[in-house]
C-alpha cells in the first residue's frame, strides 16, 4: 500500500504558483472580517515564496480563526480546541521538509491552549504562528476571552468582564527560548505583509499576534486606532521592517527599534496605546527543538536492525550459557 | 554472636534437611517464591532483579515482580515502605507470579510486618531478617523488633535472624550500600545458583560505574554466599529444565519498549506517569540510536496531539500513558478516529478512578479503551497477556493502525508493567518496519476520503503528495474532506469508520481454548491474568475437573466463534481485575448487578449468561483464588 516513489523526490522544472493555486473556495468569515485581510496576506506571501502547495501545512484550532486553512489550497490540519501548537509541532518533528503555519485565535491561543503556548516559544520549532486577536469568542457568539478589554459586556459578562485582559507579547517576551516576536493590525495590509514575509524567513517559531477585527461582535473595538494613524506605533528599523515613504506620510508616528533588543523590546510591548506594530524581537541564534532531536534523518532498514539487536544482545540469555550454568551445579 | 545466627532452627523440614559431614544436602523443588524487602533505596529490588536474571541464565523460568511502595522515600522501618522485588523460581516455564511467598530476607521488621498484613506469606514461611535492630540504641526499636519477631515465631513462620550489617562491615565502611549485595550471596548459596554467575551479573549490573565498585560488591556477594553456607542449616535446589534457544529477560514496559523500536516507528510523545514511564526511560536511553525521538511533551493532551500531527504527517507515532492520562488523551483520540490518523495509543492500566493507585495493577480500563471520546468513537483495543506479547503487540498495533489508519489502544497493565519473564529472543523481520512515508502522487480524481463502500478504507493522503492537497478536520466532512452541513454525509462517515472495524474483524482468528474443547466450566480472561487462569485450569483438569478457558487479546474487535465456544460450556464465567458486584451483597440483585467490564460486553454482544468474578486488591490475581473461584463455581456448597 504505502510504497515510496520518486516521482515526486525530483522536479526537473521550476514551477510558478499563481495566487489562485492557494485559493479554496470562499471564505465563510463575515464581510468586513478581519481574517480575510490575513488570509490574503498569506496567499500573497505563499505566492511570492512559490511555497509548494503539498509541502505546506496550515494547522489550526478551533474558532471563527481555525477555519483558515480550509480556504488555503494546501494541505491543512484543523483540529481540536487549543491544540494546534502540539499538531504541529509532531508535524514539524517528522517532517522538518514541510512548511508549517499555524492560526489559533485568541481563545484556542491564550486560554484553552496557554499551556502550548507558552511550551511552542520554548521549544522554537520552526513555525510561523499567527495568533487573530479579536479579543472576544466568536463562533461560540460572543463571550469574553481572554485578552477581551476590562468591562466589555459579553454574553457570559453581562455587566462587564471582571479582569485585566492578558497581554499576549508581554507573555511571549518573558518566555525562555522567544525568538521572533511581532505585532500587526489587519487593517494595515502592507505591514502585515511585510511582518508575516519577515515571519517565515526567521528560523525558528515566529510568534505574529495579529490585532483582527469582528464585524459581528465588536464592530467598534478597534475603531479609534483604525481613525486615527497617530494612534499607531509604528516599528521601523533595518532589521526589522522598513517602512515604505507612502505609508510614512500617513503613519507618522514611527520608533526605530532594533528587534535585538529585548529590553526595549519588553518595553514596547507592555504599551497599550498607541499600539505598536512591528517586529519586537528577533533572535536568530535560538536552537530549533526539532535540530536539537535531530529531526529527519533518514534512517535505514539495517541502521534499525542493528540497534535493535545490540538491545537484544544486552537482555539475552544463550542456552549454551543456560546449559553450561546447568551442569555446573 | 550466638544469640544472633540460628535462634530457631528449622522445625518440620527437619527431615528434609540432611546436614553431611559439612556437606549440606540440597532439598529438590520444583518452585519457590522468594521475597527481598527493605526500605527504599537500601537496594532490595537490585539484589531481587539479580536473582532472577542469575536463574533465568541458569535455565530456571521465573516471574518476578517489583513491590513498590507509593511514594519515594517512606519513612524508613515503616509498615507502608516495602520496596523490593518477589520472585518466582521454577524448573518449568513460569507464566505468573503465583501464589504466597516460601522466603523472605528483611532488612527490618517493619517493611516484613507489611508484607506479612498483606497476606501475601505462606503460614511457614522462611523469614532471613536482619538482627541488627535488637541491638539498637532507641530503646523503642528494640522493643518493637523483639514483639514483631516474637508474634511471628509464635505465629510458625521459621524465623532465621541474620546480623547482615555486622558481617558486612567486616568488608565495607557503609554496610547500608551493599547489604543488598550480601543477601544476593546467601539467596545463591541457599538456591544451589552459580557463584560465579553471580559475579557476572553484578560486574554487568555496575559495568558504568567501574572496577572500583564492582569489586566491593563482589566481596560482599561471596561473604554472603560463605555465611550462608556456614551458618544456615538448609538449602535448596530447583532444577533447571535449561533453554534451548535464546531468550530475553525483561519487563513489560521495556518489552513495549523494544516493540516500539521493532515496529520502525520514529516518535513516541509522552508525559510522566506511573506506572508507564519506565517504558519511557529505557526508550529515551535507546531510541536516539535508531534515529528515533522521546518527546517529553508539556501535558498528556499535547503528548497525544503531537504524536497525531507525526502520524499525520506519515509516520505512525505512539504514545504512552497510564488511566488518568488516558483519560487526558480521550478528546485528541476522537479526533485521530474522526480524521482517521494511525496512532497506536498504550495504556499501562493502575488502580483507578481518579489518582487511584499509580503502582498497583488493575484492569478497569476496558471500557474506556472501547468506547472513550465523544459520539460513536471505533478504535482498535488489544490487550497483551504477557511479557512477550507486550513486544509483539506493539508492532501489531502499528501495522493495523497503518493499515485500517484507526486508532489502536494497547492495554497493558501495571502488574506486566515491572514483572520480568524470559521469553525467545524475536528474529528481526522486516515486516515489522513501518513502510518509508509515502510520497507518490495521487492519482487525479482520487477523494481524500473515497471510503470503499465495502469495508470503508480510503488511501491515506500525507503531506506532501501532489495532488492530494485538502484539509483534514474533526468536524463531520465528506469524501472530500470538507465540512458536511448535511445530515446524510453525516451518517456516511460514521458506517464508514465503523465499517474498518468490521474489515479487521474478518482477518482475525478465533483464539484457542486452553484444556478441552468442551466442558463443565470456561473461565474467560483477558490481559495479564493468562497465565495465572491458565495455571489455575491445568492443574484443576489434572485433578478431574472439567474446566477450561479462553484468552482474548482482541478485545475490539472480538474475533468470530466466542459464542460457539461458550455455548458448549455448561457455566462461563470472566476472571478480571475489574469490580463487579457480589450476588452476597444483599443488595446486590440481578436487576443491578454490576458485571465486569468483559463479561458486560460478552452479554450483550453473545446473549451468553456469563457470570464474573473479580479482584481488584491492586495485585495480580493469584492462581490460588483462581482455583478457588473455579471449584466453588463447579461444586457449589
């Protein structure tokens, strides 16, 4: 049944990807939400790569953001609620040869899926990771989440949520082991672009908390800092992103951070407004889990059967011995 | 000095032992169960593991079995601390860990009184305890090792007190490290086992740690060995029937273990828990040099979600656990069942609900195994029923998981999880290999899920074949893999899962019966009860009786013909090590009787009146209660 043909090992042509080679179907998301403009970022991104479809896998939880790679023409994996990181992580572990995205929401992220978080930065496989922080449930119909502001009146908070919303590049930052952290809006296109390109290039687990907005449930969440550009911080450095002049006229509100610079990096992320976009820290020197385990390497029939017999040789009783010993007493 | 050696001689074997001019008879058996117990960390269970490796080279079968106390470090001289190892020693092949125990060597009174509660010692047992205590400076000690020792002689245990930490002095500064070593060196000399033998072993034992502590150990061995000859009026000898062909001597868990190596799979994702990890501990140790990873994972839920995403992408993964990380595991099991991703599941069963008892054996996971995880779930479950079966299940379980791409449970339990029994050394076979990932382009037009509308298979699609791009999801999907809205599409999938089981069922055979084909009685088991059931009916049919029995190792599906064998038995009944309900309890009728878990599904599925009995005392049933269970159920009254 599972025999391995090499037809597909060798192209002897380069093949050219068009967006529509990684379009599916039409995505389900309300008009007006943010995960389409992510969706098209990525399929820009996965073109401008020629990312080949069947070596690209798009791993998801559960949620409004989940259903993402059901509208990529790759192949996707969209599993159980809070669980993406660990799916993909075993798809990384096997097969280092596959690029491997992930979107998780801010529910499946931060709150029934923290534990795996918080272990994928310390892990740093080589991912890119996608959090869509709308900052409320939506496919469950609106109830507080995790980073939902202090005060929102959800259906489980009637009269407001109780706590401080946890912030997720703060927490990502103070994770042993980061090694890209970065923050867009979806209303900014060319930067998203540019943070999710920058993103795939690092090695290692690029963790992008994406500020999305839901039309649905809180159409005016984001509405100050979509109105007001100086309500944007935006991160322009030459390892970082470079700001284009046009975006400059109307984002002027500009810092020139070095990603290297966790401190500042630290800093950055604990400001709430105006919001920062960009990248906040960049490590490219944090070993991947999956080179430390020496993912991948082929291993042969006789390479197996060697270490199994020398474990065999370590626990074997040989009837010559057996009978000898016998006699002997 | 004289008040320490031989306070009580041995009394009825009396004319057994046959003392020849400083020549001791050795008395022939044809099995014994010997028991070395300390506080933990005083190296009881080494010296027990030695013993049985030592037999097993000399062509003895043996069963030994790890007693564990719960936690780490129990307060030392505690009733609850016993740690050490039982060992069974016969001149034939040994398949359980039999009934009560013929010797013991003690390091104190203490851990000796727990086992001696537990019920687990024969009336005249032999006891080697350490004298030390009577001479010891809290006034408190001694009185309670003089009581303990008194009650027990007094009891007609044969009590032999034996100053081991003075003699072990003689050769070593610390006698608390070694004394093990000493005792291993008497147990030789009793059981006619071979000094030199010993020796090796002990010299494999310590290999890493070098000559420097090798040679203390050695000196402590034969001191041991010549004190028992000189001071000990008996001895023993258990023949050896000899081996004919290799054999390997291991444990459960490191069977499963080496399964996992054979079966060519390349990653087991993990969390700790008892009693499974040790498997774990000897993979991690030897996978990595057949290109293999242990992935410590952050949690059971991600041990078994990233054993699913490898498997996903092509190669079968497996992860190891025990009940309550089972009970983690059970909604990413739904979703393998649902994506329909190879995934071979073990679970080393323990006393349960809840935290229950991490080092005590129990078969109360059946059910769960069966039917765990939301909404109609069909998984694989097989059950190994000894040390050997523990290798080959796994790799059995990776081949139909591959083959039906189905989620298949081992169930092993903690009772095979730590006992030890020699078994032929496997032959490699290259059939054993999981195939390298499958690349091959899917031929156009083909579905990711083209179920067979006969038994429901479809060709997997893995990551990097062209032409097989989709997106694979636990929400109810068609043959096309996206998300069914229709109720009808629905319904498709679920005969389709449940279908495989069926196609499996047509490849397996019916298991055989142990005894006649017909009879008065069939007891039914299932898991590591086999050999102690089979034990209990072999020697009952060479006493007359007309019984025989039936071990399942496919518990899901259940091969054909069951319930052509049951039905020419005039009684059935199950053996297993999950609760049932007693028709003595007054409360207890037919309308609420709880059955165990094999003998509730043979009801409902064979409309076979089968009785059960069960024992769930966290140890492994004995084939003495067995026994018992069988002559009440052929002769009541």
């Amino acid at each position: 049944m599972n025999i391995a043909t090499t037809d597909c090992l060798l192209r002897m042509y380069d093949e050219q990807h068009e967006l529509e080679d990684y379009e599916s179907g039409v995505p389900r998301w309300c008009t007006g939400c943010g995960d389409n403009a992510i969706l098209a970022a990525v399929q820009r991104l996965c073109r401008d790569e020629n990312l080949r479809p069947e070596k690209t896998v798009f791993v998801s939880g559960i949620g409004c953001s989940s259903r993402f790679p059901h509208y990529m023409k790759t192949y996707g994996f969209h599993g159980i609620h809070g669980r993406a990181l660990p799916v993909a992580e075993g798809i990384k572990m096997a097969r280092p040869d596959l690029n491997v995205f992930v979107n998780t929401g801010d529910g499946d992220c931060c709150s029934i899926g923290a534990a795996h978080w918080i272990h994928a930065i310390r892990y740093n496989m080589n991912m890119t990771v996608m959090l869509h922080d709308n900052q409320i449930y939506g496919l469950t119909k609106m109830q507080a989440s995790p980073t939902s502001p202090r005060g929102l009146k959800s259906n489980t908070t009637p009269r407001g949520s109780y706590l401080e919303p946890l912030q997720p590049l703060t927490i990502t930052l103070g994770v042993q082991n980061v090694s890209f952290v970065a923050q867009a809006v979806d209303w900014i296109p060319e930067v998203l672009y540019d943070i999710l390109s920058a993103a795939f290039h690092h090695k290692g687990l690029s963790f992008v908390r994406i500020l999305q907005r839901c039309p649905e449930w809180l159409p005016k969440l984001y509405e100050p800092w979509v109105q007001d550009p100086q309500k944007i911080l935006l991160l322009n450095h030459e390892q970082g992103i470079q700001v284009s002049p046009n975006l400059a006229k109307v984002y002027r509100n500009l810092e020139s951070h070095d990603p290297s610079n966790m401190n500042r990096a630290r800093e950055i992320s604990s400001v709430l407004d105006p919001i920062p976009v960009g990248i906040l820290y960049r490590n490219p020197d944090v070993p991947c889990y999956e080179d430390l385990r020496h993912a991948g390497q082929p291993r042969s029939r006789n390479f197996i059967k060697a270490g199994l017999e020398a474990e065999f040789d370590k626990f074997t009783v040989w009837p010559q011995e057996a009978e000898r010993r016998g006699q002997a007493v | 000095m004289n008040k320490m050696t031989l306070v009580k001689p041995l009394r009825d074997a009396a004319q057994q032992v046959r003392p020849a001019a400083g020549e001791k008879a050795a008395v022939t058996l044809s099995e014994h169960i010997i028991e070395i117990i300390s506080d933990s960390g005083e190296g009881a269970q080494r010296c027990g593991q030695s013993l049985g490796a030592i037999a097993a080279k000399m062509g003895n079968g043996i069963w030994t079995v790890e007693i564990i106390p719960a936690e780490i470090r129990p307060p030392a001289r505690s009733v609850a601390g016993a740690s050490g190892n039982r060992i069974r020693l016969g001149t034939r092949r040994v398949t359980n860990g039999g009934d009560e125990t013929d010797l013991v060597v003690a390091f104190n009174e203490q851990v000796l009184l727990g086992r001696v509660r537990s019920g687990d010692l024969k009336s005249d047992c032999i006891i080697l305890l350490e004298s030390m205590w009577r001479e010891n400076s809290d006034p408190t000690v001694v009185a309670s090792y003089v009581e303990t020792h008194d009650q027990l002689v007094a009891a007609g245990y044969r009590v032999y007190e034996i100053p081991m930490e003075r003699e072990c002095r003689k050769h070593v500064a610390d006698a608390r490290r070694g004394k093990n070593m000493f005792a291993l060196g008497m147990l030789c000399n009793l059981y006619s086992l071979d000094l030199q033998l010993a020796r090796d072993q002990i010299a494999l034992t310590f290999g890493k740690k070098g000559a420097s502590v090798i040679a203390p150990n050695v000196k402590l061995l034969d001191a041991g060995y010549e004190w028992a000859d000189a001071n000990l009026d008996f001895k023993f000898r258990i023949p050896a029937s000899g081996v004919t062909e290799p054999q390997i001597v291991v444990n459960g868990n490191t069977a499963l273990a080496l399964g996992i190596l054979a079966s060519g799979m390349e990653v087991c994702a993990m969390y700790p828990i008892t009693p499974a990890t040790s498997a774990s501990h000897y993979l991690s140790d030897v996978f990595e040099k057949v290109g293999g990873v242990v992935h410590q994972a952050e949690d059971e839920i991600a041990a078994c979600t990233f054993a699913i995403g490898a498997s996903y992408a092509g190669k079968c993964t497996v992860t190891i656990t025990s009940g309550p990380g089972y009970s983690l595991k059970q909604e990413a099991i739904g979703l393998a069942v649902m994506g329909e991703i190879p995934l071979v599941v073990v679970n080393v069963q323990r006393g349960g609900p809840s935290t229950g008892q991490p080092t005590k054996a129990e078969q109360g996971d059946l059910l769960t195994a069966m039917f765990g995880s939301h909404g109609d779930a069909p998984k694989v479950v097989i059950a190994p029923s000894s040390i050997e079966d523990c290798f080959y299940s796994i790799i059995t379980a990776r081949k139909i998981a591959e083959t039906f791409n189905m989620v298949v449970v081992v169930l092993s339990d903690a009772g095979l999880a730590t006992s030890q029994q020699p078994f032929p050394r496997p032959r490699f076979s290259d059939a054993w290999l999981a195939p390298p990932v499958n690349q091959s382009t899917v031929p156009t037009g083909l579905e990711p899920y083209a179920w067979d509308e006969a038994t429901g298979l479809a060709r997997r699609f893995v990551p990097g074949q062209p032409g097989g791009v989709h997106t694979l999801t636990g929400l109810a999907h068609d043959r096309l893999s996206h998300v069914a809205y229709d109720a009808e599409i629905n319904e498709q999938s679920i005969r389709a899962r449940s279908l495989k089981l069926a196609a499996l069922q047509k490849t397996l055979k019916t298991p055989p019966v142990f005894g006649g084909e017909t009879g008065d009685l069939l007891v039914l088991g299932w898991g590591s009860t086999k050999g102690a059931i089979e034990e209990a009916v072999e020697d009952l049919r060479a006493e007359g009786c007309k019984v025989s029995s039936l071990h399942l190792t496919f518990l899901q599906p259940l091969p054909s013909g069951i319930k052509e064998i049951m039905q020419r038995f005039k009684q059935v009944i199950t053996v297993e090590g999950n609760w049932c309900d007693t028709p003595q309890d007054n409360i207890i009728d037919e309308a609420n009787r709880r059955y165990s878990a094999l003998a509730m599904l043979l009801r409902s599925r064979y409309l076979v009146d089968v009785d059960c009995w069960s024992e769930v005392k966290g140890q492994p049933i004995k084939p003495s209660s067995i026994r018992r269970v069988i002559l009440e159920k052929l002769r009541p009254n």
